[in-house]
C-alpha cells in the first residue's frame, strides 16, 4: 500500500479518537484499518476435485481478487483437471500439493505463504454475495472478535444470493452468536496464530481440525462469534463427499474423533455434558432469531423446505 495512503489512514483514526466520537464502523479494536485503507487480508481455500465450485467460488471472489485481496489456493492433488485450471487464473496464489495432505495442513500452507492481519479460510462450494468481506470484517471490529463467521443457507441454490443476503442482513445485522464459529468460512486475527500457533496436522483429510482451533482459541482467551451482518451460501460438504468417493480414503473420521477425545479428556460423561450444553445453546439461538427476525443465522434447504438451526 501507498505510504501517502497508510499514513493518511492512520491521521484520520487519530482525528476519530480525539473528537470524543469514537471511530467509524471500518475500524477495528484500537484503530486496526480492516478494509478502508488496506487490503491486508488473506484468503485461503483448499481444494481436493470438484472443479466446479471451485471455479464458482473463485468468481464470486473476483471483485476481492480485483481489488487487492490475497487468495491462497492450495489444491490437494486434484486429478480432475483443477490443477490445470488454477495455473491459468491470474490475480491468486496457487499451491500444490502431489497428495491430499487434508484441511489442516492446506490451511496451514495457505496462511503462512501470506501472512496478513486477517486470514480468512473458506470452503471451495460457498458462492460470496456483493460487501461480504466489509461485513465480516466490520463486524469483527465492532464486535471485539478474533474469529467471526458469517451466517449461511446451506444446500440447492434455488434463490436468488444477492437479493436474499441483502434483505437477510438488514434484518440480522444486530444478531450475535457469540463463543460460536464454524470451520465453512472463518477470519482469524493474525494474533490468534501468533500465540496458539496453526491447526494441528494430525487431524487428516478433514474433520474436528476446526473445532480443535477454536477450542484452543477460547482457551487462549480469545473471543469468537457468527455474525448476522454478513451472509454467504453454502453447497454442503463437497470436499467430504469427494473424499467419501475417493478410491482408499482410509478411516480418517474414526482416528481423527480419537484424536480429538483424547487431546481434550473427552471422556463419555464430558462429551454427554457438552453435546448437552450446545443443543441447549442452539436452541436458545435458534427461538429467540425466529421469533425476532424470522431468520436463523444457520438456514438449510432440506427435504424441499428451509429448515432453521
């Protein structure tokens, strides 16, 4: 970014904090730019086959591409011809992997080949409607989060996003699920890495990698949330059914919840009294959203209706 541009910038912020009126909605805690004045923010996308939503992802992220924005993805030894295609896309970094190394690993190599204030991790089969990174972002800012999530629809794309996620965030602007984030899209605070480290590798192919990182996150003292203000479609597990597909996949679901009890002391009662906990949580969330706003921060088209989590 331009010197002229960075320290304007920062004059400005200074100028807020010293009127008494506080700082302007795309500031973050203690004056971080998010979006305004720099572009220092990765975005990071693992794929494993399913060139098609990849290549939809990709051109829902375009105007991010075109404005700055770095998008890291790392393909994990696709033989679908994504690794061709990605080589001729400009604007994006493209890592490659000659075997399936999993989410944890790919989301490791994506924040550290660019580092940045923000990192945001995404899944390849979302489709990203107009501001949805300034939404995010802001809201993070306002919020006091180092992990936000947007809220989503989940399954058949039968609507249309941009009108949808525009009257869905007029109404759910306000709507926080805060100590809640979810592994289909999520921006991590570049301190939130700088003092937990990355996501644990052992976890392979996928599952339970994200749900460690934000076990450790609020362990560490840090401050997670899904936001009303920004929203996003989600296909719905694409990278897993390609998995479940996969020749020799191995038993990486089994190993992977093994992993995950014994790290945490999940014993049968533990595990009873936190699956107890969310569900009570969730339901919570879930009646006071509806009844207010006529909205979940988690919707899915199921069974040819929306359904509300």
């Amino acid at each position: 970014m331009d010197a002229n541009i960075r320290l304007s910038g920062f004059a400005l912020i200074r100028g807020f904090k010293k009127t008494g009126l506080g700082l302007p909605k795309w500031c973050g805690q203690g004056g971080r730019m998010l979006t305004a004045f720099g572009m220092d923010i990765t975005i990071v996308i693992p794929v494993y086959n399913q060139i098609a939503y990849t290549q939809g992802c990709l051109r829902s992220l375009a105007p991010d591409i075109a404005g700055g924005v770095a998008v890291v993805v790392v393909d994990n030894g696709s033989a679908d011809g994504t690794r061709e295609w990605l080589d001729q896309q400009a604007g994006i970094k493209v890592i490659h992997n000659p075997e399936n190394r999993g989410c944890a690993a790919a989301w490791n190599q994506g924040w550290a080949a660019a580092p940045a204030a923000w990192t945001i991790v995404l899944n390849n089969d979302v489709l990203l409607p107009a501001g949805w990174r300034d939404a995010l972002l802001g809201a993070a800012g306002r919020e006091g989060l180092d992990i936000v999530s947007p809220a989503m629809r989940e399954g058949e794309l039968n609507y249309d996003l941009e009108e949808y996620a525009r009257q869905f965030t007029n109404r759910m602007a306000a709507v926080m699920r805060r100590g809640h984030a979810h592994g289909v899209c999520f921006a991590v605070r570049r301190e939130v890495f700088a003092r937990i480290g990355g996501f644990d590798e052992a976890f392979r192919i996928g599952q339970f990698e994200d749900a460690d990182f934000f076990r450790r996150a609020r362990g560490a003292g840090f401050v997670l949330g899904t936001t009303g203000a920004c929203f996003f479609h989600h296909f719905g597990s694409a990278t897993q059914n390609a998995l479940r597909g996969d020749p020799a996949p191995g038993p990486y679901a089994a190993e992977n919840r093994a992993h995950f009890r014994k790290k945490w002391r999940l014993n049968w009662v533990r595990r009873r009294w936190e699956r107890s906990l969310m569900a009570l949580r969730f339901w919570i969330w879930r009646t006071r959203e509806r009844r207010a706003q006529g909205h979940t921060l988690l919707e899915k088209w199921q069974a040819g209706r929306l359904r509300y989590y």
